[in-house]
C-alpha cells in the first residue's frame, strides 16, 4: 500500500526558512551546521539540513532542538 508524505505545514515552512537565515546570519555552511548537529550527538548530513531549508525534509523535535542548539538559540525549555 504506498503512502503519501505528509506535506509541511505554515508552521513547517516558516521553520524552514528561519533555519536557513540563522545559519546565514552566522556565517555557517550547511555542511558546518550539519557537522555541529553531528557532534552535538544528533548526526546529520548536509543533505539532510538542505532539505529541512527547502522544505523537503519534515524536521522532528530532536532535530529542532540540535538545530536551535547548534544555531546558538537557547532552547531553556528543552534543556534537561
């Protein structure tokens, strides 16, 4: 039985394109964001964060925390 995906949201693509102005505003590929989330413990792939940024790529809480971490954005209600 095949699938559709589930497609990305206002909330999603609003996301997606807050990601990828950050990343630019700090000056970070997205192969150097992608090498912070993977030594932050959540490995990712460039292509993986480039699709996030275009909206290709649902983006799950995990990934969202990394993200927002790797960014320098304090996530204090996600802080253990």
């Amino acid at each position: 039985m095949a699938t559709r995906p589930v497609e990305i949201g206002p909330a999603g693509l609003h996301t997606a394109r807050a990601i990828e102005h950050l990343r630019l505003v700090r000056g970070l590929t997205q192969y150097q964001l992608a090498a912070r989330c993977t030594a932050l413990g959540r490995p990712m792939t460039n292509t993986a964060l480039s699709r996030t940024e275009r909206a290709r790529r649902r983006c799950d809480i995990d990934d969202l925390v990394v993200i927002a971490t790797a960014l320098g954005i304090p996530a204090p209600l996600c802080q253990p």
